[in-house]
C-alpha cells in the first residue's frame, strides 16, 4: 500500500490534480492564490464566470483585476486571510458574471503557511448558491416565512418574531433553511435585502440614505457595511459601475 505521506506528496507535486478535480464542479469557483493574492491556479468555472477564455488569462491577476467592478477590499480581504492565518467561512457575497448576471455565492478562504508558520499563501472556493430544493419536506414550510421575509424589508424586523409568527422554532428554522436554501435565516434575510437594493440602486435615482430606510437598515452607515460585505464595493461604487456599463450599451 501506497504510504500517506508518499500519497500527499506526490498530489502536491501535481497540482493540475486538483484542478481536474474543480474542474468537474460546474458550480464551484477555485482558486489559489500566492502572497500577493494572485491566482496561482484556478478551475474551468472561474474562468468562465470572470469571462476570460483560458487559465493562462488568469493567472497572475488578481482578484481585484479579474472583477473590476469591486473595490479594493477582496484584495485587503485575501491579504488579511494571508497575514493573520483567520479563515473565512461560508461567507455570502453578491457578484456580477461577465454576461452581466448577479450571482450570489458561498465563499470560503483559508490561508497556507509552511512548517515554520511562514505564510504561503491562500485557496478557497466559492459555491454557486443554487435555487431552493422544491422538493425538500420543509420547503412549503418555508413559504410562508419567505413571504413574510420579502413583505417586510422596509422593517427592521427580527428573524425571531418571524419564526414565531409561523409557528417554527429558531432551531427547526435554522435547520430548514440549512437544507433547502443552504442558508442561515439571517442570511436569506441579508440577501433578499442587497437583492432589493441593488434592483434601486440599478433602476432608480433615489438617494442611498433612503434606499438604506427601504431596505430595512436603520442608518446609512449600517447598510453601507453590509453592502461592501456582499459586494466588495459601496453601494455609490455599484450604482455608478452598473449605470457606466449601460451607457457603453448604448454607443
């Protein structure tokens, strides 16, 4: 039998192992990336959704080159998962593809570093979020609280008072959510928000301050945190990002 130390060696010395391995996960972004949060490897999905045309346009770039329309906080982001070893789990965030699309996402990061505890780097991936498992048993069960999530966003509502309102405990809810949104409450709660959000910031010229109130954020600077935690830019950065590109449309 092949030993495990010779196994783990050997997988680390091919690395187009493991992206043949992403490669196969339509759904999930990979990426490596070195000390200076440049892709080092990446899989078929990435390059796809960054619209580039191949892994050799990828490269070398980094994130905030790739996707131009954020700010310079995924690359701080990368470069604080590299200094302080802190991992960033399952955490939501909102991009636009290259053919325009939003996409919301899973992301994962977590920082390598040598025996010495030297950083080397980071890899992480990014799930594609999925539309909700219809046929799960508690997905009916959930109806009514999505309705009442998407009937109250100008509130600042609790996740509790909803739960009791619908007669679920926040255990079950949390457990349903899980399952068939593969989301907390509190995110599902979050991402209808931005969602809203964003289709104001796209379609209107109402003021930011008063899109934050309609969104349910209780001050400008609170709704500005969470926009630039899902977006990776402020939400002046999107409006004028997404309004400079239908402008290009139309010349």
């Amino acid at each position: 039998m092949v030993e495990r130390k010779e196994l783990l060696h050997w997988i680390e010395q091919d690395l187009s192992l493991l992206e043949k391995l992403f490669d196969r996960m339509p759904d999930v972004m990979f990426f490596l990336k070195d000390t200076e949060g440049r892709y080092v490897a990446v899989n078929d999905t990435l390059v796809r959704l960054c619209g580039r045309h191949s892994k050799e346009e990828v490269v070398g770039l980094t994130a905030d080159e790739l996707f131009p329309i954020t700010s310079s906080s995924i690359m701080a982001q990368d470069m604080s998962v590299i200094q302080t070893g802190k991992e960033i789990v399952d955490s939501l965030r909102l991009f636009r593809s290259a053919d325009g699309h939003k996409q919301w996402c899973l992301s994962s990061k977590f920082g390598i570093f040598d025996r010495d505890k030297k950083a080397r780097g980071l890899v992480g991936i990014s799930r594609i979020l999925a539309r909700p498992d219809e046929k799960h048993l508690g997905y009916k069960r959930l109806l009514e609280f999505s309705r009442l999530v998407q009937s109250n966003l100008d509130q600042p509502i609790l996740i509790s008072d909803i739960a009791e309102q619908v007669s679920l405990s926040m255990d079950t809810l949390q457990r349903l959510t899980r399952e068939v949104y593969q989301l907390s409450p509190k995110q599902i709660l979050m991402k209808a928000r931005i969602d809203k959000a964003c289709e104001l910031l796209e379609s209107t010229t109402t003021s930011i301050t008063d899109i934050a109130s309609e969104c349910g954020y209780s001050d400008h600077s609170a709704f500005s945190r969470q926009f630039r935690a899902a977006l990776h830019c402020t939400p002046q950065q999107y409006r004028s990002s997404v309004r400079g590109d239908a402008a290009k449309q139309l010349d």
